[in-house]
C-alpha cells in the first residue's frame, strides 16, 4: 500500500520489508534507520526500540510503544499512529464513542488501543490476559497515563460474560496459528462492535464467530490502512491518497489468502 501511495503522488520512494531476529536487531536497527528516512516497526519491537531513537512524540511516550520512526536532520524521532488507526477506523464506522471495552492482550497494539479510548472518552476497559502479574502490571501503569479510565482485568479462565460496547482483539488469538479461546467466544454476543487487530487472514475466527452472532465487525486490515495513511503523511508531510493504498491493501490480502 505504500508503494501504491508513492507512486500515485510520483514520489520517488521504496518501501521494503525487513525481517530481524531478537539477536540480530540490536545490530542492525542502527543500520536500517541510517539506510532510511523512516521506518515502521511491529510486533515484537515496538517497545524494544524505545532507547535506540533520539526522541519520542507525545503519544508514543505517554504509551510506551513506537511504531513509526522518522529521520528528521539528524535525529531519528518515535512515533505512534497505531493509536490513530484505531480511532479513525471506528470512526469510519460510526462508533467513535465506546461507553466500555474489552481489551484482549497487554502488548504494543493494546497501549495504543487505550491512547485511543482516552481520545474517545471511554469510561472503562477490562484487559484479558493469560498471564495475571502480566495483566496487574499493564492496569496499573495504563491507569496512572489514563487516570479518566476505569481499568480492570481479567484472566481467560476469568472470563464469563461481558457487557461492553467494543471488544478489541490486540494480540494473536483468532490467527491462522492461534485458535480462538472458548472463554473469548463466550463474551462475544449482542450489540458489541468486535475489532480484530489481525489482519491475516482477514476474516478472523474472532470476526467469523461475532459475525454470526450479530455483532457489527471492523478488519484488522482497516487498522493497518488507517495507521499506514498516518505514518506516510509523518513522513511525507502529504496527504495519503488512501483509497489508492486500501486497494493495493486489499489486492494484496486477497492474493496472499
């Protein structure tokens, strides 16, 4: 999608993907950023790159998550539009105003998903986790940069019923390798809005099952489109020609599935 961007606006730019290992990134991240003028960065790095840029902006230090890099002069600056992807998305589907949610996971895309609810005035998120130490410890520094939220958290074996306006999937489950819990399907029913970070395959398990339970539904790919628009005007100072990168999004997913 970025590609198509560029070479819709005749900007003469490449965008390329870079697998690392946890052994090689310390190494060559200062490589990849000083072979680039910016950069995204996913899962698992978001946080481990922290100290390895000069600056952070508001979002991305108040969350503690960085999924933009931008090489501005001499200085490599941290952005978050993980955060933004999320809010435009609901927007887009007229669910810009969550009263409560239910966040699975305690990762980089769940720290970006509570900057978003505080921008929407959600009064309350419980996060479900595996892990319950895990889960305290994301509560309690989320509540102290989120004091207008209520937070509270459950473990899967916890999780009984839900009544809450979104549930927000931020981490693996549902995906081609990760099987959709029994406890979460037991949550998902009614008036709920159900939003899946994943983005492959694009139907989720997690949206098949809120799908055929009549809950209204927002992709993973919905996210990514919205973040990526965010990130290429940081880096570009232009607008994203987004319907251009939704079909180049698109087209792509659809051949990979």
């Amino acid at each position: 999608m970025m590609n198509a961007a560029f070479a819709e606006l005749k900007m003469n730019a490449e965008y390329r993907a870079v697998s690392l290992s946890r052994e090689e990134f310390a190494v060559r991240f200062p490589e990849l950023k000083r072979e680039s003028s910016g950069m995204n960065v996913t899962i698992p790095y978001k946080s481990d790159v922290i100290p390895l840029v000069d600056e952070l902006d508001e979002v991305s230090s108040r969350i503690g998550a960085v999924n933009v890099i931008k090489h501005s002069g001499s200085k490599y600056i941290g952005y978050n539009t993980d955060a933004g992807g999320i809010v435009n998305s609901l927007k887009e589907h007229g669910k810009g105003a969550p009263r409560s949610a239910l966040l699975v996971g305690a990762g980089g895309a769940a720290r970006a998903f509570c900057e978003a609810m505080n921008e929407l005035h959600c009064a309350s998120i419980t996060v479900v986790v595996r892990d319950p130490v895990r889960g305290e410890r994301f509560v309690a520094e989320m509540g102290r940069a989120f004091p207008n939220i209520r937070f509270g958290f459950a473990t899967l074996p916890q999780l009984a019923h839900a009544d809450t306006d979104l549930i927000f999937n931020a981490t693996p489950i549902g995906s081609s390798e990760h099987t959709l819990p029994d406890q979460l399907k037991r949550v998902i029913y009614g008036h709920a809005t159900v939003f899946d970070a994943v983005y492959r395959p694009m139907k989720t398990d997690l949206l098949k099952t809120a799908e055929l339970r009549g809950c209204s539904v927002i992709y993973g790919y919905e996210m990514l489109l919205h973040q990526g628009a965010l990130a290429f005007k940081i880096w570009t100072g232009r607008e994203a020609p987004v319907e251009t990168m939704r079909r180049a999004l698109l087209n792509s997913l659809e051949a990979a599935a």
